[in-house]
C-alpha cells in the first residue's frame, strides 16, 4: 500500500517537477540574454525585456540636463526574426573593430529582418518622428510625446570592450531560446 501511495506522488508530481526545471532554465537563459544585449558606452545604453517569445530593445541617450531617457525602442516576436545573413548563411555582424586603430573598443551591429510581412513596432519620441504618415501615437508617457512605426528591419548596436563577444554570446542564446521554448512558426 505505502510503495503504491509512493508511486502515486511521484508520478503525480514528476510532470510539474519537469515544468518547474523548464521554467527556471528558460529564466535563467532570459537572463543571460539580457546580459549579453546589455551595453553601456558614453552616451548611450542598450538593453533588452523578454516577456514569453517577445522581445523590446530599448536605448537610452541622454536628452537635454534630464539625463538618460528613451531614445528608442523595438518590440517584436522572436519567432518571426531571422539574422540578415552573409554568402554563408552565417548571422550578420558588422564589426568595425577599432583595435587596429589603437582604439580599446569595437563597434557591433546586430541586423535583424522580419520573416514574411510580420513587423516590428518602433517607438521614438516626437523630435525623431521624421513622416508624420508613418508615426502614430504611442501611450508611453514621458519627457516628450512617443510615436509608433512599423519596422521589417532594425539592428542592436553595442560599442566598447568586449562587444564582440556579446554579439555572438546574445545571438546564439537568442538561437537557442527561441528554439526551445518558442513554438516554431512556419
């Protein structure tokens, strides 16, 4: 009786303990996401927010004597992201790598396109709407009012030391957590 009971809870808790070590695996690949997309350099910081399979990029500059604010913004579903890619297929990278100027800082640009007529939502505050026919209003309150855009292509950019690096550490995390734990689109 007590070897059934056993067996009973265990087979009736091994689900959820699965689910329970899934969930703090995809965390903890989240995490090391939002480190390797997370730069600061002089005058701008980058980072990114995953929230299930959708992903915002934020950017902050700094704006008048108010210090940081929001530059601008990329939300989208990483599902429906591919890597604008070189001859090879490889994800696209643009590095200008300043070391062979005596610089101790690299420039990185991570270029991502929108797979098929999904878009990304671009948000900016109003001195960088450029056509007000392709803005609309966004709700974010802030320093100055924010406008919406659709985007099929937007970058990350990062500069400083190590970026390099990063790149490639946020872009193979990126791989791997849409590919476990978002559902494949086709």
């Amino acid at each position: 009786m007590r070897l059934k009971l056993l067996m009973a809870l265990v087979l009736g808790l091994w689900p959820h303990l699965g689910m329970a070590q899934s969930a703090q695996t995809a965390e903890t690949l989240r995490t090391a996401i939002v480190a390797a997309a997370t730069n600061e350099f002089e005058a701008a910081n980058h980072t990114v927010e995953i929230n299930g399979c959708e992903m915002t990029t934020y950017v902050w500059k700094p704006y008048e004597d108010q210090g940081m604010k929001l530059w601008s913004s990329f939300s989208f579903d990483m599902r429906m992201t591919r890597w604008t890619s070189g001859a090879d297929n490889s994800v696209t990278i643009a590095i200008d790598d300043r070391k062979n100027t005596g610089a101790e800082r690299s420039l990185v640009l991570i270029m991502f396109k929108m797979r098929g007529q999904a878009l990304a939502r671009h948000e900016v505050p109003e001195f960088r709407v450029i056509d007000n026919k392709l803005h609309r209003p966004s709700p974010r309150q802030g320093y100055v009012p924010f406008f919406f855009r659709d985007a099929a292509t937007f970058f990350v950019l990062h500069e400083g030391k190590g970026v390099v690096d990063k790149a490639l550490r946020f872009t193979a995390l990126y791989e791997q957590y849409v590919s476990e734990y978002c559902a494949t689109l086709s």
